[in-house]
C-alpha cells in the first residue's frame, strides 16, 4: 500500500482489517425510465462516421470519393490539411519510395533530422514534449479512450440535457424532447477527452481536446495548453479551469471578461481537475504521484500530497465538499480523504506522535497530513477493490473510473480488465462516511462500461439515474431507487 504523505512529511500505513467489499449481489431487471429519457446509440447513430468505412468522411474535403493522384500532388494535400510532419510520412510510405525515391530521400533526412531536435528539446525541456494519443488514453477516466465508441458523458447541472462525445469527435446533444438532436463539430475539435456545461446558461459547453478548448458558443484561443484532459466549471459559473497533461499550469478562464489566471507549479504535468461542489476547493492530480488542493478563499495557495507510487486514476467530491474519494492506478483500493476537523485535540497528539517517531495503533488505519495551521486531514482505505468471482462474473481489480451521485446516496466504479460496474451505497453522517455494497451490473454481451456518470438532481423524478456508456455505443439509464 502506498504512502500518501504532505510536504515533508512521510508516515507509513498498515492496512486496514475493515475494509469494505465488493457488492455480491447483481442488479437485475429491465430498467424502466420514464418516456423522455432519450434512446441513444451511437454506433446506429447516422452521423457517426467511426467506422472503417467511412474513414473518409473526416473533414468537408473529404467527403468525395478518393481518386488517384501522383505522389507530389499527394504530398502537397497532405500539407496544407494535415500539416508538415504528416506530409514527411506521405513521403516516407513504400508507394512515394518504389515511385519518387529522391524525394522519399529527402523526406527521410529531415524527418531524422526533425526528431532528433524534437528529442534534444524534449531532454532539455521535457514539458515540451508533444503528447501522443496514448498518453491521453493513460490519464482518460474513460475505459478503452482511443477506441471507445462513447468517449465522455456531459449532464447539465440546471436542466435536463445531456452531452454525448463519440469516437467520431462529434458531440451530441439530446433533451428530453429530442425531436432535432444538435451535433457540434470543429475542425479543431479532434480527441475530445472531457466536458463541462456552464452552469446557470442554457448553452455554453466547454470541450476539452488535443489542441486545447472548444468552447461553444464563445471563441477563444490557447496557447501551449494542450491537449486538454480535464475542465470544470466553478458551481457560480464564473471560473472555467482547465488542465493539460502537455503543460504543467492550471488555467482559470474568466470567460465574460475574456481572461485568463495560470495556477503555476514546478513539477508533474496536470491530468485531472474536480472542483468541490461549494467551490470552495479545487482539486487536481497529475501524471505523476503529486497531487494538490487550491483554496480560493486563500488566494489559490494549494496544498501538497503525494503517493509512493502511480498517479491518481480518478476522484470524486461527496455533495457537502467534506468528503474526497479517490483511486489510484497502481492499486486496488479505494480511498477517502476529509477535509472536517473531527477534534480539536487530536493536533497537539499527532505532533508529538511525529516527533516520537512512532505510529499509535489507533492511527495504523490512516494516512495522516497536516496544514500550516495544524488541521488534520486524513486518507483512509475505504473499499478492497481486489478481483473476485460472483457465479459466472469476474468483478473488481484496478479501477478506472469513480461517479458518486449528487445527493451522496450512491458511488459507482468502473473498472480496467473487469466488465461489472461496482455500486455502493454510501452514507454521510456529520463527521463521517460509511460505505456498504450494493450491487453491480453488467452490459449486454461483451459489452464493457467506457464511461459512467450520474444526472444531476433532476426534478421529474427523485429517483436517482446512473448514465452508463457501453462499450457497443449504447447508452443506457439505470435508476436506482432512493430510500
């Protein structure tokens, strides 16, 4: 088990004999959601231009049928569509050899040449380093990134619409009156990776991609900050931060005033953001085992964790902010970090404890920080995630993914090499959490979850709707009754 420690400080953990276990017991049953809840399938959606064959439909120029053309004519379109580096590889491809060798040649030399820069430049300023599709897919909460036919889903905080981001980098828009279903589409907009409504406007979604944001309904441009795998919008709507496993700032984007504030920090690239649901903190993890939490009513001063090992896979707030859950890459378990003061006297225990150098047995269960101000904060092993075998069913293993609900009633968790969605009730109770199993549920087949979310609180029913992107395309709504 790794150990989760603040600046400076580093205390060991003995793992837990009251760990939480995997739910037994599957959720069964064809799940009967109300009328307005759209049908939606992506890979029988007929703009959905992921297929093999219709790798053409890519951009407005190339929905024509290809014909043959020379290699030069060839290498120029590549050019000005797809840039230089694209075109050095038209060059480079076995039919520019056996027809044109000199300018396979050429194109050979300066592509070596090109990467042998682009090498040196990434040894000596290694935040500079272009991010490859696959590292995206690394640090992606979404199971199966490259190839997931549902790449992301989006609720609106205010109003019943939802986001849908396919493989196909389009993003759809469905309502619960889905008689025209808009499809946004840039030709920017390429390995969309996250989303965010704005909330109290009926129409502002930011779009998270390789070459930065796609913020719709207002232009904007960025500089050196991509691709971007995390934005969230503050819960005022004011603030939209943004994170880029290609650069080490956070970027706030005030959009009505059209600036923007980068969070600076030495160190690990930035790979997730959650904002805490009174937005009072702003969490965020990167690609390497640093991870921090700003305060804005301290003008953004973080504080700094890390673990031994991995980086923080995904995370969640609990409704009322005390509570963060989160899961890391390296291990099958699932972690709680508080942020309430339980008791005032247990600051000066735990000092002296440090300087005693020793660990009580009452503490063994914990991860233990400390502030400025001498606050404790502690992460505790909540749930054993480790593989198990229900009847027919493999559940558990290394998550991929965590969604706890909006009223704070329900945490599901997907999963990397398993197809079973974990549900836990969850229960918070003024200074503490309680988490028991609930059930888990499985998809139709093969099919495998890429990407969950809950609606948010939704006035036509007080049921609470887990979203569930599956692997085939399909999107399915699971309402799990509140009692």
């Amino acid at each position: 088990m790794s150990s989760f420690h603040k600046e400076g400080v580093s205390l060991g953990c003995l793992k837990s004999s009251r760990l939480c276990n995997l739910p037994l017991r599957e959720l069964q049953g064809n799940f009967c959601v109300p009328d307005y809840y759209p049908e939606i399938n992506l890979s029988c959606d007929g703009f959905n231009t992921s297929t093999q064959s219709s790798r053409f439909v890519d951009t407005w120029g190339n929905v024509l049928v290809p014909v043959n053309e020379g290699v030069l004519k060839r290498i120029i379109r590549t050019f000005f569509e797809s840039g230089f580096k694209d075109a050095l590889n038209e060059a480079r491809n076995n039919e520019a050899v056996a027809s044109n060798p000199i300018i396979s040649s050429v194109a050979e030399f300066a592509f070596r040449a090109m990467k042998f820069m682009q090498d040196w430049r990434n040894k000596i300023l290694p935040h500079m380093e272009e991010q490859s599709i696959a590292s995206v897919a690394t640090y992606s909460e979404t199971r199966g990134w490259i190839r997931a036919s549902v790449r992301y889903i989006a609720w609106h905080p205010n109003c019943f619409k939802i986001a849908v981001a396919g493989v196909d980098d389009l993003v759809r828009i469905y309502t619960d009156q889905p008689a025209v279903v808009p499809v946004l589409k840039g030709t920017t907009q390429k390995w969309i990776a996250c989303m965010a409504w704005r909330p109290f406007t009926a129409a502002e979604l930011a779009v998270g991609c390789q070459k930065g944001i796609c913020l719709w309904v207002i232009d904007n441009n960025i500089n050196n900050h991509y691709p971007i795998t995390s934005v969230q919008w503050s819960t005022d709507g004011n603030l939209l931060a943004s994170a880029s496993i290609g650069n080490t700032d956070i970027i706030l984007w005030h959009i009505d005033k059209m600036e923007s504030i980068a969070l600076k920090r030495v160190g690990p690239r930035c790979s997730l953001l959650k904002w805490s649901p009174d937005g009072s903190c702003l969490f965020s993890a990167t690609v390497g085992n640093v991870c921090r939490v700003w305060y804005t009513e301290r003008k953004w001063q973080p504080e700094r964790w890390a673990i031994s090992k991995g980086h923080i896979q995904s995370a969640c707030w609990s409704p009322c902010a005390d509570f963060l859950l989160f899961i890391t890459s390296e291990e099958s378990i699932l972690y709680r970090l508080q942020f309430v003061e339980e008791q005032l006297f247990k600051c000066s225990e735990n000092k002296q404890i440090i300087k005693q150098g020793k660990l009580q047995e009452e503490y063994s269960k914990s991860f233990l920080f400390f502030t400025a101000e001498c606050e404790q904060k502690e992460a505790s092993p909540l749930v054993d995630l480790r593989k198990i075998v229900v009847g027919e069913r493999e559940l558990g293993g290394k998550p991929q993914a965590l969604a706890w609900d909006p009223k704070g009633l329900f945490l599901a968790i997907t999963f990397q090499d398993t197809d079973c969605i974990a549900i836990f009730s969850t229960t918070i109770q003024k200074y503490d959490l309680t988490v028991s199993p609930s059930s888990f549920l499985t998809g139709v087949g093969k099919e495998y979850p890429t990407y969950i979310c809950f609606q948010s609180e939704n006035r036509k029913s007080p049921n609470t709707v887990l979203t569930v992107g599956w692997s085939s395309g399909r999107i399915q709504f699971v309402p799990l009754m509140n009692s």
